[in-house]
C-alpha cells in the first residue's frame, strides 16, 4: 500500500557548495519557493562571478551539455538568461555570470535538527541569487537556485541522471493522469536530482528492509540527506512531497494506486497539484522485505517539487 510523506515534516541539508545539492545521503523531494522575476530586481553589482564545474553522469563527464544562468524559472523552464556555456568533452564548463540582477532575499528553508548542519541563506558574500539549468540530451535536467558572489566559483560536480525506460513510461502515465483529472496544463517534467533522489530512497528501502518515509526509529528522512539546500529538492513547504508503494510489481502499477485512492486522497493529491513542476520515480526490486527474511520485496518512490508554495 502506498505511503504519503509532507515536507513539513523534512528539512535541507547543506551543500559542500554555493551550487551541490544532492549527491551523498537521502534527499527528499522538496519544493521550491515562488521563483520572483528580474523585474523585482533589487540589487545591481558591476562585478562577475566566474563559475566553474563539472556536469557528470556518475563519475563520467557529459559532453555537450548546456549550463545556464538566469533570473527565473516560470512554468519550470530557465528565462532571463544572463550567462550560458557547454560542456567540453569531460563534462568542464566555464561562464562569467554579470551580477547585475538579484532576486529578493528568498525565505530560508526549515532548518534540520541537530547534528545537521543549519542553512545560511543566502550564504555570506552572496552577490546575486539566480537559477541554474542544465541540459543535456536523453537526460533529466537539473535545476537550481544559485547564490553566487563576486570572483570566482567552484561549483563542483553536477550530477544530471538519464531516465530509464520504466521511468519514462511512469512520467507518461503521470501526466495522463493529470490531463484526466485536470491538470493537463501542466504535465511534469523530469529533474534530475529529484530522480537521483527517488531512486535512492527505492534502493535504501530495498538495502535496509523497512517501508517507510523515516529512518526506523528515527525522525529522519530517508531522502532529507540525499538532497540538500540550494536544490529545489531541498525546500519544503506545505503538501505533499513523496509517494511510496510496495506490494506492487512496477512504477505503472504503483501510479495506479495512487489514483486509486480518489479526490482526497495524499497519493492522488501529490500526482494532480497543479503547483507541480517536475518529478523523479525510482523502483529497487528483490530487496529485503520488512520481515528480514524474504528477499523478495519491491519498492517504489515518486519524488515531487512545487514551483510556489
């Protein structure tokens, strides 16, 4: 049977940089605040930040991909991009990024408990706050709030995931979904630290033997250490954020139970919000069942981000 999680019940953790989110722990699927527009600009700086990093698959540079930094994200697509570049042939990329514009101050994300580490935002010396995109072909994108000073930034290893077949029918379905029950105006798309994401919380259900959105015995999150602050996965506000099944054979027939719960139901709730932008699922199959005996459980994650509270 399906499980429900609410962001409010998760906090962020922070990256090792002005622009890392996910990539070690848990994450869960968070959403992000109402992204402003350049026109409620409210800071001019005649300087550049000077970024560079790496866009990977793993541990594999991507070649080609498409880096760009912009002043929004409406309808979950960059705009008022302000500095662009592509991937070299080992996933490097450069770009100088005038800051000319800043969005107002966004309001911090919850902080989590102790012994995580608290979320300065924006960090000391931040300049602009902005949004990155990355694009690459037959992979996710990713997307993310950037906080970028004056000189130059490392922007570390950013991970882009590209969707298995499976993953790829349960996004069909998804919006199918959602065109039956009225959000056909806006069909998701996939984000790629929301797919890292899912299908990590999949895999530790699998590994670990348990069905469920916190750590046994614990108040912690399966997904809250794998995404972290900056990422849109790692803000929470209000609603649900995470839909997890087992007792069912495919990411198809997890979807169905979601639907199945009807109007009031969290599941169904969390597949038909029309705030939704993007989505991540990941499955794990043959895992540890939560008697720790059979090895024959299945388990599937769908992972979500609002683009307003």
């Amino acid at each position: 049977m399906p499980l429900l999680v609410s962001r409010a019940l998760l906090g962020a953790v922070a990256g090792a940089s002005l622009l890392a989110a996910c990539g070690g722990g848990g994450g869960n699927a968070v959403s992000p605040p109402a992204p402003a527009s350049s026109a409620n600009a409210t800071l001019a700086v005649a300087a550049r930040a000077n970024v560079a990093g790496n866009v990977v698959d793993g541990v594999v540079g991507i070649s080609g991909a498409l880096v760009r930094i912009g002043a929004t994200f409406a309808g979950g697509t960059i705009g008022g991009v302000l500095a662009s570049a592509t991937s070299a042939a080992d996933g490097s990329f450069a770009l100088a990024v005038p800051l000319t514009t800043s969005l107002p101050a966004l309001p911090p994300p919850i902080q989590p408990p102790a012994p995580y580490p608290q979320v300065p935002t924006p960090p000391p010396g931040t300049a602009a706050t902005l949004f990155v995109q990355i694009d690459a072909p037959g992979y996710a994108a990713l997307h993310r709030i950037v906080y970028l000073p004056a000189g130059a930034v490392a922007a570390g290893a950013l991970a882009l995931a590209r969707p298995t077949a499976d993953e790829l029918a349960a996004l069909a379905q998804l919006n199918a979904d959602r065109a039956r029950f009225g959000s056909a105006a806006s069909s998701l798309a996939f984000d790629a630290d929301l797919v890292l994401t899912a299908r990590f919380v999949a895999n530790t259900m699998a590994t670990g033997g348990f069905y469920a959105h916190l750590y046994p015995g614990t108040s912690e999150a399966v997904n809250v250490q794998y995404c972290a602050w900056p990422g849109f996965c790692g803000r929470y506000v209000s609603g649900p954020a995470e839909n997890e099944d087992t007792g069912v054979a495919s990411l198809l027939q997890a979807e169905a139970d979601y639907v199945a719960e009807g109007p009031g139901g969290g599941h169904f709730a969390a597949i038909v919000d029309p705030r939704n932008l993007w989505v991540g699922f990941g499955e794990a199959f043959g895992g540890l069942c939560p008697d720790h005996v059979s090895r024959l459980c299945s388990y599937f994650t769908e992972e979500f981000a609002l683009a307003s509270p």
